[in-house]
C-alpha cells in the first residue's frame, strides 16, 4: 500500500459507514491532514450513503482516499453506471436528499467517472490554493495557455486557424497540443481522463448531429 494512497474494497451497508470514519484519521494523521479528518469523514459518510441509497445495499464497492498535494482526494467506485448523484437544491439544513449538497459545500471540487463497468464519484478538498492559481512552470503548460489565448482571439474574430500544413504534419500538431493541454489540466488539480472523456463525447454528439443535417 502507498503511503500517500488507501484503498478498501469493502459492501456499502450502513454498519460499515463507521467503521469507514474511524480508519480515516489514521490515515490523515500520517499524512499531516489532521485538519481535513472531520471533512473528510463527512465526505464519505456521505458517499457511501449515496450508493447505499441509490445503488442498494450490500452493494460492492471500493474506497479510494490518496493524498494529493497539500489536499486529499477521495473516490468511490460502485458498479452501477445509472444512478448517478446529482444535486437537489435540498440546502445543507434538510432531512434527506441533501448529500451531494454537502459534498458541495465543503469540498473544493467533485465529479463523476463513467468507466466501462463502473463509476467513480470522487471529491477533492483542501488543496493548497496557490498549486492551483500558480502551477509548477512546466513548457506545456505555458503553450496551452498561449493556445487558450489564441483559441479565445480567433473565437471573436473569426479568422480561420492554419491550413497549410500537410496532413501527417497536422497530426503530430494535434498530438503535441493535445498533450500541452493534458499537462495544463494537471497543473490545474484537473482530472485528464474526465475531461478526455467528456470532449470524445461531445465530438460524438457533434458528428452524429452533422450527419443527421
């Protein structure tokens, strides 16, 4: 097991929810997140809750908590890529319904994977601010940004991109920014896969929309 990483295979029932919580500081405290143990037992108070609510009871799944830079992330995987969690607008204060309300309004960020045979609900808190607003100097990094500026210029002046290159050319273009912007995503606390997947989903709406018109 890493020492930056736990994972817990375990069946999401209500009597597991405590034990859960009580393994969580130890974890944090080796890892010097003793500030984050009662937000993080919040957290997957709440996730597993979700699935046991949603998915069903007895239902397994796998616990994911790593450290990730000054800040914690933790993911939940559960084999039912239908019941997705979503907000209610339940407000924090409400009996039931509320937990990705909560999830909200304590963490920095949270997000949905769908995989081939299961989903990934994951959270991300208590990252170190300026790791986001100032990433590490990385080349990549800095052409995505040169990129995005450029990408926003042509957007609102219309002027066509290049056009001229060869085809085999073009591609190793695209390759290479493809992989800036992969750099600038992770520089940004973003997760790669979930971006990927949703632009390879939005291109196969666009292009089954080109082919209906």
């Amino acid at each position: 097991m890493s020492l930056r990483r736990w994972k817990l295979q375990f069946l999401a029932e209500a009597e597991e929810v405590s034990a859960l919580r009580s393994a969580l500081p130890v974890h944090l405290g080796r890892w010097g997140l003793d500030e984050l143990i009662d937000t993080a037992q919040l957290c997957v108070s709440e996730l597993v809750s979700n699935v046991i609510t949603h998915v069903g009871p007895g239902t397994p799944a796998t616990l994911i908590v790593s450290k990730e830079g000054a800040g914690l992330r933790i993911e939940l995987h559960d084999p039912d890529t239908r019941a997705l969690p979503t907000l209610r607008n339940e407000g924090v204060d409400s009996e039931s319904g509320r937990g990705m309300d909560l999830i909200t309004a304590v963490t920095d960020r949270w997000g949905v994977r769908l995989l081939a045979d299961k989903k990934v609900t994951w959270c991300e808190l208590g990252t170190a601010p300026d790791a986001r607003d100032h990433p590490v100097a990385i080349p990549g990094v800095t052409r995505a940004e040169a990129l995005l500026h450029l990408h926003a210029e042509a957007t609102r002046t219309g002027e066509p991109g290049p056009s001229r290159l060869s085809t085999a050319l073009a591609e190793e273009a695209v390759i290479e920014i493809i992989t800036d912007f992969l750099h600038w995503l992770r520089a940004y606390g973003s997760d790669e896969e979930e971006v990927l997947d949703r632009a390879q989903r939005r291109f196969e709406n666009q292009s089954a929309m080109s082919v209906v018109n």
